[in-house]
C-alpha cells in the first residue's frame, strides 16, 4: 500500500485524539471520522487499523520510541508492527527520523520484560500471571494483542443460520458458522453491514461468540419469567428472547435512559413482544423489590473492567487499575446480593462478566456462596450448554478466553436457588 501523506497526517491526528484515553477508542474514532469527510473507506479502514495496533502495543512502542508523540508511534508501529519498510516511509519522514527509526527497526524486544514486551500495566501483568501462571498468561496477553474477529448471532425467530450465511456469501461476504455458538456466524474481514438487508431485518445482530455463550448458558424456556438484570443495550436481551420464542415475560433492567433507549429500538427490529425494558436507579431500586421471589431466571451480565474485550477496546488497559477493580468487585458483590433475591426455589442465577481476573470472577461468586447458608448451590454449565448444542467443555464455571477459544474473555457461572429467601 502506498502511503500519502494525507492518510498519514490522518492517522497521526486520530492517533492524538484515542491516546488522551478518555473515550472508548470506537467512540474517538467517530468522532474522528465526522470530521474527516475526505477519507474513503479503505482510508478510514488504514487509520483505524493503525490506531487500534497502537492502543494494542502502546507500552512496547513507548518503551522503544525516542519522545514517543503521537507522529513517532504511528511511524514505529507502521514500520515494527504494520509490514511497512523504511523506503515506504521515506516520502514522509526527515533525515533525523531515519536514525531513531532505524534503531526501532532493529530493537531486540525479545529481552525486555514480559509486561513491556506484552504491552500491560506492570499490575495487570503479575495479576494474569497469578490467576493463570505465568507461561499461560503469556500466551493470554500475546492474544490480546490481535484483532478480534467479526461475529454476528442469528435471529432463530426469522430465519436459520445456514440461510444467513447463504445470503451472505451471495454478497460476496466470507461467512462460516462460529466454532461453538449454534447461533453465531463469523465473518472474514471487515465488510460494512449496517445496510445490509440483514442487518436491517433483524434478521443478523452483532455480538461475538463468547457473549452468545453466555446467553445459551442462561437457557430460559418459553412461557418462563426471565431477568436481564444489567442489560445494557441488550444484546443479550434479544438473544434470550428469541430463545424464549417471544413466549413469557422478559425485563431488561438498566441505570442508564440512553442504553433502553437503542434497546426499544433493537428490540422492535428483532420482533420481539416481550421485553419489558425497565429503567432502576441501581440494584436497590424499590422497582425490582415486585419481583422478589417469583423469577425462573436472572442473568446478571455484570458491569465490571472490560479486560476481556482488550482486543475490541484496548484503551481499557491503560484506564483501569487496582483501585477500580476493587470497586468494581463491591459493586458485583451488590449486584449479585440484590439479583438474588429476585429467583423462586429451583431458579438459576446467571452471574457473568468479560473480565479476566479472579477478583471480578471466582472471588465474588465464592464470597456469595459464602454468605447465602446453603440457600444457593453452583451447577454443572457443561450438560447445559450441551443442552443448547452448545460442545464446550465447561465445570462448575464457564471460562472461555482469546487465546483458546478465539472469542472475547468471559467468565460465568449458574447458581441455582435451593430454598426460599
């Protein structure tokens, strides 16, 4: 690809903009993007690609890079990490570039410390480190470094999976079925599918594999009393409505307008009738205390630090810290503690999260646990998610992770009510 100094600027301006952090890098790069009419697809393809692979590998380029400034880290990223030469630079560079360019060209980031070399907080690192070991977690932190891939989940109330993927490879799309959702089909590349007839139908949503797992996880029966309790904007929710076969009551709790709002939306064009969206002020609204006792099941895809998503949003790493992970897990303690409530005896309690440590995910549940006598007792999710055609090998939690099953990092369990509150 030839590279013009148009696009270059462009990428070093959107570069800027993602790296002050204080926005999702999706979000920075529409905003980027609004104001950039003159960029074609392909153009706006090239700078996103180069502002994600500098989000991913943002401490190893800063480690390597002489006043690493946002025109210094795209110029390292495209030559270390991007397949471009130094003569491809050329046009764009000063005679001084060429020095410090040269030495990044030929840095031995083999011998630098496994955070540094795997772009992650020095914290983050010895916590992966201590829940997975550290040859594990080396592999885990290499797969954060690549780029997610593009899953769509079909809607089992209009149409079939093979259908949709027929469709799509009609319009010239390389789509194959997911290797373990019976509801999900992946796409190669990147093609853009907010027109497409599909899309438009609600016939096709865009969610990656893993999130889809947790939803079949959660595999409520048609004419039950199902509970999204943190639903977002309802990705999830729509998932468990088409597996309800739009047949019982299904509420869509969430603290923010805005998320029901593009859910009202999302549920209308996936023609769904019973989803109840329901706006709480937070988990003790006294809203949610009418339920109390009468659900058959509450998932509660919790808010937590995202670490899972680090290939679609790598911003997070550098966002979060221990500090906000251990109010994250107070929060999810809350959370679950008032969820709870909610399930008659034989209910399940879905708890989930994308987060990859321990305190978000197997401490919180075990603490629960803990504090409730007995009142709930954890299941088996292998023989549910074969249940749903789901071939996953699962125990007493669900854990599926990049590097393994090439999916966003989740992690998930189902408690099941014993005995009355």
């Amino acid at each position: 690809m030839k590279l013009s100094r148009v696009l270059f600027e462009s990428a070093c301006e959107a570069t800027e903009l993602a790296c002050r952090l204080d926005q999702a890098t999706d979000a920075a790069l529409a905003e980027f993007f609004r104001d950039q009419r003159r960029l074609g697809s392909h153009d706006r393809l090239f700078v996103a690609d180069t502002v994600f692979t500098i989000l991913r590998h943002k401490r190893l380029l800063e480690t390597i890079v002489p006043q690493p400034a946002a025109r210094r880290l795209v110029l390292a990223s495209l030559l270390k990490l991007q397949g471009f030469s130094l003569d491809d630079l050329v046009p764009l560079i000063a005679d001084p570039d060429r020095v410090w360019l040269t030495h990044v060209q030929h840095a031995k980031t083999e011998i630098l410390p496994p955070a540094v070399r795997l772009s992650l907080p020095d914290w983050l690192w010895q916590r992966l480190a201590e829940d997975f070991g550290k040859d594990r977690a080396i592999g885990l932190a290499k797969a954060l470094l690549e780029p997610a891939p593009l899953d769509l989940r079909v809607n089992t109330l209009i149409t079939t999976r093979e259908k949709v993927i027929g469709a799509l490879t009609g319009d010239g799309i390389d789509a194959r079925p997911t290797p373990y959702s019976p509801l999900g089909v992946r796409i190669k590349g990147k093609p853009s599918l907010h027109t497409n007839d599909l899309m438009l139908s609600g016939a096709i949503e865009v969610q990656d594999e893993g999130s889809q797992l947790l939803g079949l996880l959660v595999a409520p029966a048609r004419r039950q009393m199902v509970v999204d309790f943190c639903a977002g904007a309802g990705g999830k929710t729509l998932l468990l409505g088409a597996m309800m076969s739009d047949q019982g009551r299904l509420y869509a709790f969430d603290i923010s307008a805005a998320r029901l709002e593009t859910l009202k939306q999302r549920v209308k064009r996936a023609h769904l009738s019973i989803v109840q969206p329901q706006m709480i002020g937070s988990e003790r609204d006294p809203r949610i205390a009418r339920l109390t006792g009468k659900v058959d099941r509450v998932l509660v895809d919790a808010p937590c630090s995202g670490l899972g998503t680090l290939r679609r949003s790598p911003e997070l790493k550098w966002r979060q810290s221990p500090h906000s992970i251990s109010k994250l897990a107070s929060k999810q303690r809350s959370i679950l503690n008032a969820a709870s409530r909610l399930l008659k005896p034989g209910g399940r309690l879905i708890y989930a999260t994308c987060s990859l440590l321990a305190e978000e995910n197997q401490n919180v549940v075990e603490d629960f646990l803990a504090a409730q006598n007995g009142r709930f007792r954890p299941l088996e999710c292998q023989p549910i998610l074969e249940s749903q055609q789901v071939n996953l090998r699962a125990g007493t939690w669900l854990q599926v992770l990049p590097d393994t099953e090439d999916c966003d990092g989740f992690f998930a369990v189902v408690l099941e009510r014993t005995t009355a509150a």
